[in-house]
C-alpha cells in the first residue's frame, strides 16, 4: 500500500540507497586495514630500534664503568720488589749498565738487598690529544701486563714498572753476565773464552725463547729489535731475550740495531716473525765468525754484509775459513759448527718466506749432530 503512495522517483532513490555499498566506499576500509597493518610494523620497528639503541648505551656504560684505570707510581709483578721503596730506590740509582736514544739501563740494589736492572725509558712525545693519550697509556699498560706474564726461561720477564706521566722505568732481574754484546767485545779483545758449546748453547736458548714468543704466546709476540745487546746472560751464559715486546714504547726503533735488521723493514716497512729470523741469523753468524756485522771488512771486502759473506764462503765450500779462529779444534764440532752456518745463510735469506720459522729452527739447532 505505501509502494502505491510513493511516487516512482522516490522508489527509485530507495533502491539506489538499499542498493550493496557503491565500489567507491571499499577502499575506506582496506586503508584502515593497511594503518592498522602499517602502524603495527612501524611500532614494532621502533620498538625494536629503540631497544638495541638502549642496549648498545648500557654496554657502553657498563664498558665504561669497568675500564681499567690507569696506574701511576710502581706496579709491581714480583714479591721481591717492595712497592713502596721501588720508586726512591730508583731515582738513588748509581750504575750505568747501557745507554741508547731509546733509554737507559740502570743496576740498582733494592732496600731489601736484591738487584735489579732499571731501563728508563725516553719520554713518550705523542702530542696526542687528551683521550688519545690516555687510550695510548692503557694500551701500553695491558702490553706491559703481558709481558710480566711472560714465563720461559729463556725470556726476560718484567717484575715491575713505575710510569710517571709520560715516563715509563722497567724493572728487570739482573744478569750478572751482562748481555751477549758485552760477551762478544770480550771476546775479540781476547779478554773471555768462549767456546763452541757455550755459544751453542747460546743460539739455541736464543731460537728457544722466540719459538716461545712466536707460538706460545696469543696473540703472537713479535722481538722487532733481536741483537746481541738484547740478549742477556745469566751466570751459566743461559741466554734470556730482552726488551721483548717493546716496539710500542720505545721510540728510535731499527736506527739503532741496522745490522740485525731484516732487508723487508727497510723496503717496506713490513716486520713479521720471519724478520725476527733474520735478526736470529745474523746472531748466529756473529756466534759462528766472532765478527761485528757493523765491521767495515763486510762494506770493502766482504760482499756488503755478515749474511752475504757467509753465503759466498758456503757456496764455495770455504765456509771453514769464516770460523771464529778461537773455535777451530775437534773435527766433530767443526761439522757441527758447518751446519749452523748453513742454517745461519738459509736464516739470512733476503725472501722472508725462504727463511725457517723458530719452531722448525729449534729441532735443527739441538740435533746439529745428527745432520
Ligand atoms: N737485565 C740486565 N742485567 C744486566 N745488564 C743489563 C740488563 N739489561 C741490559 N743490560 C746492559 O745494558 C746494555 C743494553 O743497554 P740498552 O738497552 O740501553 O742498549 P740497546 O739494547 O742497544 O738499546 P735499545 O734496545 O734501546 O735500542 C746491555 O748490553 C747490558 O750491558
């Protein structure tokens, strides 16, 4: 009855508005889907952010809170050494051991009667910023603790260290034989003997205490300055290596020691465990021959150095006549001492890869005989 009364327009715009809902309104309700999507992403994301963001400030802080402080004054590694006269004890020193542009070496007698040898070593000059500088001092402290940590009887170990500012003094044992270089000049002024077992013994207590750097030691410890006046002797010439590890602190490195300095650090820079070999070489022919590798015979008549006069005498089959004088004696020894030159020119070969490594070296200098 009320269809009857309604007027056919009016029919018509009923049906359109009963009419499904028109194409244009769907997409209103698949955007809200996609906020609702979008936002659930985007807070989630920024939750996620938010979090690590957080994470990394409270490891930061943590990191901070636990850094190392940095000493200063004594630290002492070794119970014979009383921190609290250590530092008088030092600046009283009296003797003059040796002296380079790196530092000095000082004996001195603690309170407690015992001696050690001091190496004050040169200011270090960074002119490094503030945070630089103090980030420097904690690398150096960490590298310090290593090397007190250090324990093979063929290796010096460090038993303090007092830092003031930028100073830093090293504490060592004292050898009462001084060091190899000493040794040697005694030698060749014909004021000590020494013969081949002992600088047998040497050589091989020397390659011992590298093998101990080289391989032992995490992260491997590299000498970077091997020559005789690093090489110290106790009272049975038991050799111990010196000055370990101190590439860091000292800061007039290779000037000094150019004769034992493998050929790659001059050309580029480049100093591996096989440069320390090579410093070992030439030890090993400073041992076999007697000679100064800084003796002007090697720049006028000996080929340019210790290494290639070495390497010309063996490959002419004259390697006898190299031999230190003193040492020449019982056959056996001289073929003994024929294979170390051999080992010494293949130690001192210009390619760092043709050169053994300590750990193959070891075995070949203790079996000498057996070659
Ligand atoms: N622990 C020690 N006991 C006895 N004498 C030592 C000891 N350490 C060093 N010496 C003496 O000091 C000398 C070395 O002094 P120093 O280290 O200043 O010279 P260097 O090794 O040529 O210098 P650098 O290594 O800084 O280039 C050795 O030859 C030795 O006589």
């Amino acid at each position: 009855r009320e269809t009857s009364k309604t007027s056919p327009l009016n029919h018509l715009n009923r049906i359109v508005a009963q009419a499904p809902s028109s194409p244009s309104k769907t997409p209103t309700f698949k955007t809200r889907g996609w906020r609702i999507l979008f936002g659930i992403i985007f807070g989630s994301l920024s939750g996620f952010i938010l979090a690590i963001c957080l994470a990394i400030v409270v490891r930061f802080f943590i990191q901070y809170m636990n850094r190392t402080p940095i000493f200063k004054g004594p630290v002492v590694f070794s119970p014979k050494i009383a921190p609290k006269t250590l530092q008088s004890a030092i600046d009283n020193e009296t003797q003059l051991l040796g002296s380079s542009p790196n530092g000095k070496y000082h004996r001195v007698v603690l309170d407690n009667g015992h001696v050690v040898a001091v190496k004050k070593l040169q200011r270090l000059e960074n002119g490094s910023p503030e945070t630089q500088n103090k980030s420097m001092k904690r690398q150096i402290q960490r590298e310090l603790e290593v090397l007190a940590q250090l324990s093979d009887p063929n290796l010096m170990t460090l038993r303090a260290y007092v830092r003031e500012s930028d100073r830093y003094s090293l504490i060592y044992d004292y050898m009462p034989n001084g060091s190899l270089e000493d040794a040697m000049m005694r030698v060749r002024e014909n004021q000590l003997q020494l013969g081949w077992e002992i600088r047998h013994r040497i050589a091989v207590g020397v390659i011992k205490g590298l093998r101990h750097l080289h391989f032992d030691c995490s992260p491997r410890i590299l000498h970077y300055d091997l020559k005789p006046a690093n090489i110290l002797l106790d009272e049975e010439f038991e050799p111990r290596l010196g000055d370990c590890g101190l590439a860091k602190l000292m800061t007039n490195m290779g000037e000094v020691a150019s004769g034992y300095v493998a050929p790659e650090c001059f050309q580029n820079c480049r100093y591996t465990d096989k440069s320390d070999i090579f410093s070992f070489g030439v030890i090993l022919g400073v041992l076999l021959t007697g000679r100064d590798p800084l003796d002007p015979f090697f720049s006028e008549s000996g080929g340019g150095s210790l290494g290639r006069w070495l390497r010309h005498l063996q490959q002419a089959g004259e390697a006898r006549q190299g031999l230190d004088k003193a040492l020449l004696g019982e056959e056996v020894e001289d073929d003994e001492m024929l294979m170390a030159v051999r080992i010494a020119v293949v130690c001192l070969s210009d390619l760092p890869a043709d050169r053994p490594s300590s750990d193959e070296l070891v075995p070949m200098l203790t079996q000498l005989h057996s070659f």
